[in-house]
C-alpha cells in the first residue's frame, strides 16, 4: 500500500529556511510524481509545485518560483520541499501528495495519497 | 480569491443528498479532468473522486462526481454525521500552467 510519511513540525524564524521531508513506500519511488501543496490556517488548499522522482525535473507555481526548491533522494525514496526567505504568511500545513496522470505527457488528475502534513510556523 | 468557486457551505439531514458545484472556466474545469477531495477535522485530504467521474478502491459508491462545460459536481447521497467535513475540487488550469483547487465547501449534516 502506497505510503507517504512527512518530517515533524518546524518553528522557524523570518528570514530563515525550512526543508520538509517525505518518505515514500509500498511502492517503486521512481513510478509517481510528488507533488507539495500547503494549507494555511482556516485558508483552503495551495498547489506549489512537483518532482519527477526518475530523473529530479520539476515545476514549480510562479508564486513560489523564487523561494522553493524540491528534490529527491532516489536511495531513500524521499522527496523533499525546502522553502526561503519565510515569513509569517508561510506559516502553514505542508503536505506531500502522490499524483495520477491521465496520460504521462499530461498534466495530473488527481492526488493520492497524501502525507500526514507538516505544520511549519513561522515567526519574528 | 480562488480560480474555482465553490459554495462555502452546504447542509443536509442524514439519509439525504447533497450536491456541491464547483465553476471555473474553459483554462480548466472546461477543458481538463476534475478531482475532489474530502478533509476531515485535523487531517489530510483524501481523494474521493478523479478524472471527473472516477472512484479510487474503497470509496464508496455513495460519493459521485459529473462534469458539464466549465462546471463540475459532488453528489453524497446516504449522508451520514461521518461525512462532515470540508469538500474541496481541484483541477489543472492550463493558462495559468498550475494545479488550482476550490475555496472549499464545509458540509454539515443536521
């Protein structure tokens, strides 16, 4: 059974950089796409980004094109989602997703399954 | 302000149906799969439906989805107390070239 296990909660300061982890099993890491998607507190959900695990291309949303990075360790079937420059708008639930693509050459159709999240909080 | 448009809520009895709409536009909704998810309390989402009409193993055939021009649909029928929670759609918006979700709708079942 496909499995997503994410890193514990973080207390950051402003300015400062988080990396969330995201461990992978029951499965072959390398077959689905990972994607991160953040939740602020009471807001609904906010898509930013994915990694192909095979080869460690990604795409990132234009909003966060600048702060995130997300890569991947083939050897410990773990993504990860590091986000700069926080400030107390981040402060949000963080949380991995397995995609389904219709098609490979397309673009994804829904998400399962999530990761438990990551609550990262952000402060002065 | 969310690309997608959903009801913020919506109320039933148990043993009644419910539906949940979700709008958007031809960049999306009108011209690429839709997906829902259902979050309970203090958890993660769960997938309910994708490809618009698909259901994931081990969800229930009470829980529907249909699509119709820039437009996309939850059907819950059979509502039980369990089903209470925030029911958000989501699809790829190919303009704006990233995954939008709805602003979420919270179903309470009276």
């Amino acid at each position: 059974q496909m499995q997503l296990v994410q890193s514990g909660a973080e207390v950051k300061k402003t300015g400062s950089s988080v990396k969330v982890s995201c461990k992978a099993s029951g499965y072959t890491f390398t077959y689905r796409y990972l994607h991160w998607v953040r939740q602020a507190p009471g807001q609904a959900l906010e898509w930013m980004g994915w990694i192909t695990p095979f080869n460690g291309n990604t795409n990132y949303a234009q909003k966060f094109q600048d702060r995130v990075t997300i890569t991947r360790d083939r050897s410990m079937s773990t993504a990860y989602m590091e986000l700069s420059s926080l400030r107390s708008e981040d402060t949000a639930m963080y949380y991995c997703a397995g995609a389904y693509y219709y098609d490979s050459s397309g673009p994804p159709t829904g998400f399962d399954p999530w990761g438990q999240g990551t609550l990262v909080t952000v402060s002065s | 302000q969310s690309v997608l448009t959903q009801p913020p809520s919506v109320s039933a009895a148990p043993g009644q149906k419910v539906t949940i709409s979700c709008s958007g536009s031809s960049s999306n909704i009108g011209n690429n799969y839709v997906s829902w998810y259902q979050q309970l309390p203090g958890t993660a989402p769960k997938l309910l439906i994708y490809e618009n009409n698909k259901r994931p193993s081990g969800i229930p055939d009470r829980f529907s989805g249909s699509k119709s021009g820039t437009s996309a649909t939850l059907g819950i029928t059979g509502l039980q107390t369990g089903d209470e929670a925030d029911y958000y759609c989501g699809t790829w918006d190919s303009s704006l070239s990233v995954w939008v979700f709805g602003g979420g709708t919270k179903l309470t079942v009276l």
